[in-house]
C-alpha cells in the first residue's frame, strides 16, 4: 500500500468519519498549481470528511501531508448563510447544539454529546423552514470555493515557511514592520487598545499566521478574479468571514476541552483580522481600484458586525447557559463497554446526516 493511502486510512480508521470523500477535480488542479508555484513536491493533499472539521499536517516516516476536511466547508456554509441572513434565535442555537455534540463526542463526554444531539433533532424541523424562507447568499458555492482556496493556501504557506527558514526570514521581518505600521495608525484611532496591538506584534505564532494570511488572500482574490462570477468586493468579504467563522468553531472547541481566556482569543483574533482587512484592502486597490478598495473597506465592518451579532456573542451567551452539561460529564458509562458502543453507533449515525 502507498504512504499517502496507509495515512489516509489511519484517519479514517477513527470514530469520527461522516464519509468517504475525495477531493474535487478543480481543488486538487489547484492544490497542484499552489504547490508547484511553491515548488513544494512532497507535501500531498489528503481530503477527509470527518467531524473534527479541522485542517492539520500529518506526518508518516518523515513524510507531511495536508488533511483537509470538507466538513469544515459544510459547516462555514451554515455559518455564511447565518452572518447575512436574520434567521430566527432558533437557527443559531440549533448550530450550536449540534457543535457542541460534535466537540464533546470528540472528547469522549459521550452522554453530553447525547443530550445535545437530542436537542439537535428536536429543533430540526424549525430550522429547515427558516432556512427554506431565506434569501440564500449570492453565488454561494463560488463564495464557498474562494474560502476554501484561501484556507488551503494559507495552510500549504505554513509548510513552506517552515521547510524553508531561510528563504522566509525576510518575509517575517517585512511583515512584523507591517504589523508595527497598522499599530501607528491604531494608535491614531484606537489608543485604549494600541498598547495591546504592541504586545501582539512580539507574538512570533501571531506574526508567521499574518504571514501565511496574506499568501491565502493573494491566492484566494486571484482565484475569484479568474472564476469571474464573484466581483473582487465579494470575493474579499468572503476571505474575511472565513477566519470569523473559523473563530467562532474554535471558541466552541476550547470551551469544551479546556476553558481558557476569550478575552485574550478574540484580542488575538481581532488583530489577525485588522491585518487580513489591511491586506486585503491593498490587494484590492491594486488589483482593480481604490474604490473597489473602499467599498471593501466599508462592507468588511458590516460583515464583522452582522457576525458579532448573529454568531459570536449568540454562541458565548449558549455556552455560558449550558456549560453545566458539557463540565459535568455524568461517569454512567465507565463500566459498560456495550452502551458505549451503541451511543457511538447512534451518535455517528446522526452526524452523517
């Protein structure tokens, strides 16, 4: 059997797989493309469909491979519709049980993840009609396809800037003066949180993901210049929800592994964002003109908004309401093998829908 197919069935061998999946003719050609401008021949794209909805470097006898999960894309999806369209309370929070399942069957909190499906399933119905009566977003599936070129660039960045420290110093160094010019001009306008900004810049983590961010949108608007059915605007706005939604996964995540500070998360966040919205207002006056580039800059803070309060704050507010399930995971099954087997079966039946 091939490296790329022991690895590939390694992660597929977990509980946690929905379906078997391959990835599409038009994203590996432009996996392939990306990696070859790279010249990076040894880091293969391994597509999955799991409920983990993360995408990781795996690594086998010193080989790397890209995992990319489609479900991830699946859930950005809901979470596009949710950002633009005003679904009822109901819509979000039934997104947020289903999450929440997910994460705490991933962890092994099986009865949690039990009682939250089960709320899942009785809030399904209300959901399909609201989201039947919405207005869908406007060329979804090319909005959808500039996300995941982007998430897909900004990952294979990540193993050039690592496999290639010498090459990658001056980017680091140009960037960090970047990052130190948007801290000027924060301090101008924001100086309560312009010493925060300042602290950020010495984060080395925060720095290399800026870093591979701008690669993602450089690649992501070129794609959507090159599709021609999204206008360079819209193409901009969907690179940023794609870290807004991105975010909003991982503050369910942390909360049920391990709580840590949000306010310290989303301080990280919200700089990686005042970059991404920089860059991308750059790439844009460049690429068409300045007032594509202010037109963006305007409907990028809309879209921030809209996500505070469709999404962001939605899923804080639940989760403070309902950690009481996820931290007091009740030990009933400890000694009973069969009923563990059979809520996994259950649980995976559910997710696959």
């Amino acid at each position: 059997m091939r490296l790329i197919d022991r690895v590939r069935k390694s992660v597929l061998e977990t509980p946690y797989v929905r379906s078997l999946k391959n990835a599409d003719s038009a994203i590996q050609q432009y996996y392939d493309d990306l990696a070859s401008a790279l010249s990076i021949n040894d880091f293969p794209l391994i597509y999955v469909d799991t409920v983990e909805k993360r995408t990781y470097t795996a690594e086998c006898n010193n080989k790397f491979f890209l995992i990319f999960d489609d479900y991830l894309m699946d859930v950005i999806r809901q979470l596009n519709d949710i950002i633009i369209n005003p679904f009822s309370a109901n819509t979000i929070k039934n997104f947020f049980y289903r999450i929440v399942s997910e994460e705490c069957f991933i962890q092994g909190k099986l009865s949690s993840a039990l009682y939250f499906a089960s709320l899942y399933l009785n809030n399904l119905d209300d959901v399909i009609k609201s989201y039947k009566n919405a207005s869908p977003l406007q060329n979804s599936s090319t909005h959808l396809f500039i996300q995941q070129a982007f998430l897909i660039a900004h990952e294979i960045f990540h193993f050039y800037v690592n496999n290639n420290p010498s090459q990658t110093v001056k980017n680091l160094i140009a960037k960090e003066e970047f990052l130190r010019d948007l801290y000027k001009e924060s301090e101008k306008s924001y100086p309560n949180a312009a010493a925060d900004i300042k602290n950020q810049i010495q984060n080395k983590t925060l720095v290399e993901e800026c870093l591979c961010d701008s690669t993602g949108i450089l690649q992501a608007l070129d794609v959507g210049q090159k599709i021609e059915e999204i206008d360079i605007v819209q193409a901009g706005l969907a690179i940023g929800m794609s870290i807004m939604c991105q975010f909003s996964l991982s503050t369910i995540r942390k909360r049920i592994k391990n709580p840590e500070s949000f306010e310290n998360d989303l301080g990280l966040f919200n700089f990686r964002l005042m970059h991404l919205k920089a860059i991308t207002a750059l790439h844009i006056d460049e690429l068409t003109s300045q007032d594509d580039g202010n037109e963006y800059r305007v409907r990028i803070e809309d879209i921030y908004k809209q996500w505070m309060h469709n999404v962001e704050l939605p899923i804080l507010i639940l989760l403070s309401d309902n950690s009481m399930y996820f931290e007091n995971e009740p030990d009933l099954l400890k000694n009973s093998p069969d009923e563990v087997k059979r809520l996994t079966a259950v649980l995976q039946e559910i997710y696959k829908c």
